[in-house]
C-alpha cells in the first residue's frame, strides 16, 4: 500500500461471477465517495475499479481481492487475484485484449501492475 494510507473498510472478494462484481463495484464507489467530493472523479474510480475487476476475471485465477486505501484526501485500489491463467477465457495468452489499462492509465493519478506466478496485483490511484 502506498506509505500512510489505511484501508477503507474490509476487503472485498469475489468468486467471479457477475452478480457478485456489480456489488463489488457499488461498495467500492460507496467507499469512493466518502473520501472523493467529486462526483465524476467518483465515476472514474467505478469505472476503473470495473476495468480491474473485468481484467482478473477475464486473466486471473481464484478468488480475487479488492482493497480499497485513503490518506484521506487520496484513495487506492487494489485488485489481486491468484496468478495468471496459462490461456485467457478466449484462449489467448495476454494480459489485456481491450482498452482496460488504457483507461487506468488515462484516468489514475498513477498506478501499477505486479505479476508472478502466484499473484497479479493491479493498482491506481485518484
């Protein structure tokens, strides 16, 4: 976690299904706006919490663990799952097919990507 910063709140896993990535995107723009005043910085984190979200489903193995951190006037999330799959759900070996770390990219004051075998840990922060 970035230096000084304390989680918001519990963690949040997700056993991959559909249902369970939605609540995990309403928690965290919950979680979001009580430390954001901005309601569109507020859709940023949403949107790119879901991109995170969509690539561990979409990359990743087990269960994947959603952190969330402030200072109080920053907040970071973190995504992690249990390591890359050998292939993605369309058979292809690549971390990112579409425009999801392109969005965090654009959109996160700064943000990470760590992966070995046993993990992948992707980051941003706002």
């Amino acid at each position: 976690m970035t230096a000084a910063m304390e989680r918001l709140g519990a963690h949040l896993d997700i056993d991959r299904g559909r249902a369970e990535g939605q609540a995990a995107r309403k928690e965290i723009r919950e979680r979001a706006a009580k430390v954001i005043a901005d309601p569109g910085t507020v859709d940023d984190v949403e949107l790119m919490a879901a991109e995170a979200i969509a690539n561990a489903v979409l990359h990743g193995t087990g269960t994947i663990r959603v952190t969330i951190c402030t200072d109080g006037v920053r907040l970071r999330v973190e995504v992690r799952d249990q390591g890359p799959r050998d292939l993605d759900v369309h058979g292809r070996n690549r971390i990112d097919h579409g425009r999801g770390l392109a969005v965090i990219d654009a959109l996160a004051t700064e943000w990470g990507l760590d992966r070995s075998e046993s993990e992948t840990h992707l980051w941003f922060v706002v």
